[in-house]
C-alpha cells in the first residue's frame, strides 16, 4: 500500500483549546502532513446542567410506579469523562424481573392487548410529546452517562428517539395496511434487552413499535448507561400509560437473562454482542418465543478512485472516529482504491489532526469518551494487538484530558484480511486500511468477515453503487454518505450481526403473529 513515512517533528505547544487544557503537538507525524499547527483553539463551549435534574438513587419502574430492589441492592453509574459517580441505580434480580414480567402481562392481558389501536397511538405520541419538551435534558444526561459529544445526543440520538415514538404512533391504528390481507395480533410481553452506545434511541427503537402493536415491555438497560431509560420511565408516568405496560429494570447480564428465560415472556428483543445474542439464541431454542437479534458489525468503507474526495473523507471521519466508534454499523474497515490511497491517507491524516478530542458537554467536541474503563481497556488491547501484527499505527497529536476514559483517532495501516483488527469488533475510534485494484476484490475482501451489518461506498457511479448494493452482503448500505438513520428506514443484519430488522414498517414484523 502506498503510504506516507513517519519522520520527526519538533514539539510544538500550541494554545489553549479547551477548558485550560493545553494541546501539545508530539513528536512524530507524517511527512507531506502539513499541520497548520492553529488546530482549532476555540473557547470551551459547555452545555450546562444546571437545568438537569438526577436523583441520588433510581429505584426499579415496575408496574407504574418506583419500587425498590428486592435485593436492596444499588450500583452506582459513572461518568466516563470525569470517572465521578452521577447516581446509583437498583440492582434488580430474579424476584424483580418475575414481578416485572408478571405486571407485563396482567397489563397485556386486562388493558394494552385490548386498547384499539388509536388509543394506544394516543400515548405513544404523548411519550413522544413529553420527550421532546425535555429533549435537552435527556441530551446532555445522555452525554453525562455515556460520554458521547453532546453534538450527537443533542443532533442525532434525542430527536431520533422522538421521532420513532412519533413514526411508530402513526402506525398503531393502521396496522391492517402494513399487512394487507391479513390479522396482525400481538405476541403478549417483549422483553427487551439493549446496550450502551445509544442507550434513549435504542429505547425507543425497542418500545415503540412493540407498543404499536400491543404488546407490554420489559426493558433492560446497558448497566453503565441507564439513566436516560430512567428518565423515560419518569415521562411514561406522567404520560398516564396504564400501569405496568412499560416497566423498566436496572441491573446486570444475569438480569438480561432472567428476562430471557422468563416463561411469560413471548418476545426477546436484543441489541448487543454477537456472543451474547448466541447465548439468547441457545437460551430460547425449543421454547416458541420470538427473537429479533441486533448485534456486532465491522463495517466495509470503500472509496473509489471517482469517489469526491474530500466528501469521501468526512465520510471515514463520520464513520468511525465521530461517537468514539462506539457505533455498531461503524465504518471501521476501510477500503481505498490503491491509486488513490496515498492521497486519502494524507488528507484524512490532516483531518485527523483538527478532530478534539475531550469534555463531551463541549459543543466543539469531536470525540467524546470512551464509555467506560473496561472499553478502554479492549481498545488498547487491540492498539497493541495491532502492532504485533505488525500494521502501522498511527494516532492524531491530540492531548487527552488527564482524567476520564479517552482515546486518540487510531488508523493502521499496511493491514490484511488475517488481522485480528480488521476481523474482529474492536468498538473504539481504530480504523484498519486496506487497499483494492478491483470492483471484484474489494467485493470479495468486504464480504470475507462473520458480520454483515452494514456498508458504505463512495463513487460518481450509479451503476457502481447498484452493483455493490447488490453483492455485499450487509443489512444496510450507504452511498455518498455514512451513518445515516431514520425511523422509516429497516435496520439489522447479515451474518453473526444477527437477524430481524428494526424500524420502518419492517420494524412492526418482529412483535406480530400474521
Ligand atoms: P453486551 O452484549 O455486552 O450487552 C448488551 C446488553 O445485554 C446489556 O444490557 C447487558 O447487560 C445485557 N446482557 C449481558 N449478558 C447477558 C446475558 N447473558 N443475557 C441477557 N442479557 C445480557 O453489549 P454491549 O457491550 O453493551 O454493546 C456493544 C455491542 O452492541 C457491540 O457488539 C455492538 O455492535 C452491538 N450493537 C449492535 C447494534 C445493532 O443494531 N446491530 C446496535 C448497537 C450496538
């Protein structure tokens, strides 16, 4: 692959860019990568919290109301960007969940099974209403807990989950027009089981349409991010749902799999790993329950020779580094036609440099946090695994802050297909390079990794974009563009990135019998 040469610099201290942290420009960096050496010193921009209202201790949101752990357990949640506890949460257990399935169903069985469809519509869209007259408070607790730039929860995350409540309401009373000529029936109680890198949207992906369709919920949250599926239980009270139609529970992996192995519960809805939606899958064989499975990816982005350039590199740059690359659909494998590599490699390394990495209630922050200590930790362990395989790493000149879970915009290059880092799910800002001559190769290359979530490619061509479209196999593919989502538009995998799709109408299939 043609890449550029790491030579020497001489260390520049630049000013201070954010909060009194000073950015120091470090010894190596790539020759023909001129630095303008000006990166960005803007002012700290903070979002403030003063408006943001998190109680000490969360108790478990079962059938209606806040109800305390029968194990009178808490564990505390932390920000990653300061490493300080913002609350403690209830540690549920078998007792809890059996309650909570339990309140599922009487509600499935006495109101919300029998509700018309557009009664239901009515409180899904008032969720929705409610959700989004706090949207700013659910944005920047969204980056408190889980470290992402308040840019993306206050931009993407909050009004993509208000808009799946909004999208999913308008299906509730016209549910014999998604499936014409047939009976749409709910399954009874979904258990829903989701991670922490988009802990609200995830939330809404999972409630909504279940709710449209009738079915009652059980919700997990990621351990480490569940405040803001805390907050949405405090909005399903004062949206009068009826008891025990949404009930929402804290704790750890042994809490996701007693929902799972619950015997009322007739729908398991997953999005994490791959080996934990294996485990779900062993764990509900023979047992007639449902299953829609969301699970790990490593995306191919592959640029063309006619791809416009600049464009193509805001792309790889949205792609992967944006989010920490805490992003299932991250675009973590990249492919650059060979002839233009060099070029691409130069500009995103120049791009790199201008990315800030730091306090995510920042508003210039590029990057944010990585979520958490035990992240961090697989991250550096694939930076290391890297280079013994013998890549070429390479690492922005950023200064982290001194505290908090943070790491600098990664790229290796001179890596192949037999490298861990580009088969394996790393879910951190490292991006492997790869070069291709050929429509054929990169086809081939792309396609050659257990998952197959998503894709991207950037060309002047239609017909090159077709013809990808057609051949790779991922749930979704983007052309010109990256990491674009919308409540109407299917989401969901290929391969070990699991099976069912998530939002549009597809979205409705997973919690109906036909
Ligand atoms: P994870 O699998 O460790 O945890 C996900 C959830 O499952 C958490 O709530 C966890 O407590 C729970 N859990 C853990 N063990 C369990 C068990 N035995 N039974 C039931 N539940 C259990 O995943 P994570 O680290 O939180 O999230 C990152 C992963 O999620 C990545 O692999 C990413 O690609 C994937 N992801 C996929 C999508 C998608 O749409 N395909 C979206 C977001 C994230």
């Amino acid at each position: 692959m043609a890449t550029t040469k790491q030579t020497t610099r001489t260390k520049t201290v630049l000013p201070a860019v954010k909060s009194g942290q000073k950015k120091t420009v470090k010894s190596t960096t790539a020759k023909n990568v001129r630095l303008t050496n000006t990166t960005w010193a803007y002012a700290a921009a903070p979002e403030s919290a003063d408006h943001i209202s998190i109680k000490e201790q969360y108790d478990l949101f079962i059938n209606g109301k806040f109800v305390k752990p029968s194990s009178k357990k808490y564990f505390a949640t932390v920000s990653p960007s300061t490493e300080k506890k913002i609350s403690e949460v209830a540690e549920a257990n078998e007792k809890d969940i059996d309650l909570a399935v339990k309140s599922a169903k009487a509600a499935y069985d006495t109101t919300w099974g029998k509700m018309p469809g557009k009664e239901r519509a009515k409180y899904i869209y008032r969720i929705a209403r409610l959700m989004q007259e706090r949207a700013r408070e659910f944005a920047v607790i969204e980056s408190m807990d889980g470290g992402k730039p308040i840019r993306e929860s206050r931009d993407i995350d909050i009004p993509l989950a208000c808009n799946h409540f909004f999208y999913y309401a308008g299906w509730a009373d016209k549910l014999e027009y998604a499936f014409p000529n047939r009976h749409p029936k709910p399954l009874g109680v979904a258990g829903q089981i989701i991670p922490w890198n988009f802990p609200l949207l995830m939330a809404a992906w999972k409630i909504a349409p279940a709710l449209a369709t009738g079915n009652t919920v059980v919700l997990k949250p990621a351990e480490t991010t569940p405040l803001t599926a805390l907050k949405l239980a405090e909005i399903i009270q004062e949206s009068g749902l009826p008891d025990g139609v949404v009930n929402i529970v804290t704790g750890f992996g042994n809490v996701g799999a007693a929902i799972v192995n619950h015997p009322l519960v007739n729908k398991v809805a997953f999005t994490g790993s791959t080996p934990v939606g294996k485990y779900i899958q062993k764990a509900i064989a023979g047992t007639n329950k449902k299953a829609t499975l969301e699970l790990g990816g490593k995306a191919a982005h592959i640029i063309f020779d006619d791809a416009p350039i600049d464009q193509a590199v805001e792309g790889i740059v949205n792609g992967i580094f944006f989010n920490q690359g805490h992003v299932c659909c991250a675009g973590s494998r990249l492919f650059v036609q060979e002839n233009i590599a060099e070029l691409v490699i130069k500009k995103l390394k120049r791009r790199m440099e201008t990315l800030l990495v730091g306090d995510p209630l920042d508003k210039n922050t590029d990057i944010g946090a990585i979520n958490s200590k035990e992240q961090l930790a697989k991250i550096k362990h694939y930076l290391n695994l890297g280079q013994k395989e013998g890549a070429e790493m390479y690492q922005s000149n950023c200064a982290l802050p001194s505290k908090g879970y943070f790491c600098k915009p990664t790229i290796f290059l001179h890596t192949s297909q037999s490298h861990r880092i580009v088969q394996e799910e790393i879910f951190g800002p490292v991006l492997a390079i790869q070069t291709f001559r050929t429509i054929e190769e990169v086809i081939e290359k792309a396609n050659n990794i257990p998952y197959g979530l998503s894709a991207g490619v950037w060309t002047d061509k239609g017909s090159k974009i077709f013809n990808l479209t057609s051949k790779l196999r991922a749930g979704v593919v983007w052309a010109n563009t990256y990491n674009k989502f919308d409540p109407t538009s299917p989401f969901g995998g290929y391969k070990e990135s699991g099976f069912g799709r998530e939002g549009g109408i597809h979205g409705l299939m997973g919690y109906v019998t036909l």
